[in-house]
C-alpha cells in the first residue's frame, strides 16, 4: 500500500457520480450476442425481424464502458470520467481486477435500444487486507421517458491498496451447489479471437487486445473478457431454464474466479433450486475450464411466468 494511503469513508460512501449517458441500437444488441457466443439457430437474439427479437438480459452493462458515441474509446479515460471519488486518494487503475458482478432487472429493456442516463453511486469502500473493494451501483433509465430499466452492482478489487484498518465488509452470501450432479451441463468453447469480437461492445481494456501488455499483467496472452464469460453463463442458465425467454429474467450475480484464455472450452454447471420469492424459482451455477474455476457464487433468478405487462 502507498504511504499515506487513508480513504476517507464520509467522503466517499454515498457519492454520487455526474449522471453519465450512453446509446445503443438494434445493431449493438446483435453484435453483442454474436461475441457472446450465441449460436445461430438462436435467431431472435440475432435477426431483429425475428418474433420476439430483443437483447440479452446481460447487455445493458456494456453501457457502463461503451459511452454515448459508436467509435472505439480509452477505456482509462472512459472508467474515470466524472472525476475522483470524494475521499479516496489517487490509485493505480493498472491494479483493479473485476471482483463481482450482478444485475436486477426492473423493466425489460428496449427492443429499438435509445439513449440512456447511468447514476453511479458508491455504496461501500473495503479494506481487504491485500487490497481495497470499491463497491458501487449503477441504474439504467431511459432518457426521455425516464423508465427504470435495471441496477447494477459492481465489486472492483484494487490489488496493493489494503491494510488502512477500514471495514472489512458485508459477509457475501454465499450459493453453495447442492450435493448432487448438476441439472444441466453446457459447454462452450471460446474462438481465439473472441475477446476482440466482444470488445466492439464496449470494453476496450488493452489487456483483451494487446499482445504486449498482457505478459506484462502475469498472462501469456490476452485474456477473455469476464463479462463475456458472464454473459454466456446468464445465456446458459436463461436457455436450459427460462425457455430462452428474455422476460423470465430477473436478477444475476456471479464472481470472477480465474480468467479464461480465447481457444479454451468453458463447462457451465447448473442446479436448479427453490427460491423464497413468489412466482420465481432460482438457479447456482458454476463455469469452469477442466478443473479450473472461472466463474463462482454463481445465482440467478428466473420469474416462473411472464408477466402480461411485459410482453407489451
């Protein structure tokens, strides 16, 4: 940890961001499925005059990196736009490595896609020892009609910048598997050059592209996106347990175990199990390359029906 380094909580918890905008098309929602790795039978993912065509449920956190223009971006520059959190000296952006993820969805999102305000707020900043969370939201509203789309929650981990006696933290819940063999096993398997197809989504972090910067970092080469990864995941569970029907979807969280490497086949393990909500029902997952696991504490919940209000 640098010398001096002493967030200042009062500061920083609560902080609310500049709202932030960004835009998306038909278009993006195509692209964004084809990287992912949907396959091509799967046309109402895929072709927008398909019946029931719309986007993944995953796709609105590519707004979070991708902006309000379609060129390519710094994906520095786009992370710290707004500015510093109050109360957090400067850090390394070099050492951040996505942690957690999730997302709840509150209204399906446009089919058409349109242009959208993100209100980013801090909600916790964790002293982990050997490193520092920076624990964040973001919800999603449509611009002009100010519709509540979803919210997202992000767990940044910042290697080196631990150990300022700051709290630990809520505990995370923790989704265990059952005792039994998964439900349901899907596999996929990662092309080489999957990491440069999903960056056209948004994430434009050297680290999935550069072959110099990578070895750098500790990888032989660059690695594939964890929110591809992610997003395959949320397509599995949503395909083998939804009836592949955007509409079931309701919430999403995983955390980033290891990193895939483009070219390695990825095994998605899957149980269903009960959920206390009415009228929903729940899936634990886990992704794994052989015996490595890349993604963890995978949970996901499915409504059992589709509400008639969303099929408007």
């Amino acid at each position: 940890m640098p010398e001096g380094f002493k967030p200042d909580l009062s500061k920083a918890v609560g902080y609310k961001a500049p709202v932030d905008f960004s835009v998306c098309t038909r278009r993006d929602y195509i692209l964004y499925a084809l990287s992912v790795g949907v396959p091509e039978d799967e046309l109402h993912w895929l072709y927008e005059n398909e019946e029931n065509f719309g986007p993944l449920p995953t796709y609105p956190l590519c707004l979070l990196s991708r902006g309000d223009d379609w060129d390519v971006n710094d994906f520095i520059e786009q992370f710290t736009k707004g500015g510093p959190v109050p109360g957090i000296p400067e850090w390394d952006i070099s050492r951040m490595v996505h942690g957690e993820q999730s997302i709840e969805v509150i209204n399906p999102f446009p089919v058409v896609g349109g242009r959208f305000k993100l209100v980013k707020t801090v909600k916790g900043v964790y002293d982990k020892g050997s490193g520092m969370v920076l624990h964040s939201a973001v919800d999603i509203y449509g611009e002009k009609d100010n519709v509540h789309y979803c919210s997202m929650d992000s767990h940044m981990f910042i290697r080196g910048y631990g150990g300022w006696n700051g709290p630990k933290g809520p505990k995370t819940i923790a989704y265990t598997p059952p005792s039994r063999p998964a439900d349901v096993i899907d596999e996929f398997h990662t092309a080489r050059n999957q990491a440069l197809l999903f960056r056209l989504s948004g994430d434009f972090n050297a680290l999935h592209a550069d072959v110099r910067l990578a070895p750098l970092v500790g990888f032989e080469r660059p690695i594939l996106h964890g929110l591809c990864s992610y997003a395959k995941c949320a397509h599995s569970v949503l395909k083998h347990f939804g009836d592949n029907n955007r509409l079931r979807f309701k919430s999403f969280s995983a955390r980033f175990a290891n990193p895939v490497l483009p070219g390695e086949t990825v095994r998605v393990h899957m149980w269903k199990v009960d959920h206390p909500e009415p009228r929903t029902e729940a899936v634990v997952f886990v992704a794994k390359v052989d015996d490595r696991v890349v993604i963890s504490n995978g949970f996901a919940v499915l409504h059992k029906e589709v509400a008639e209000s969303s099929k408007l």
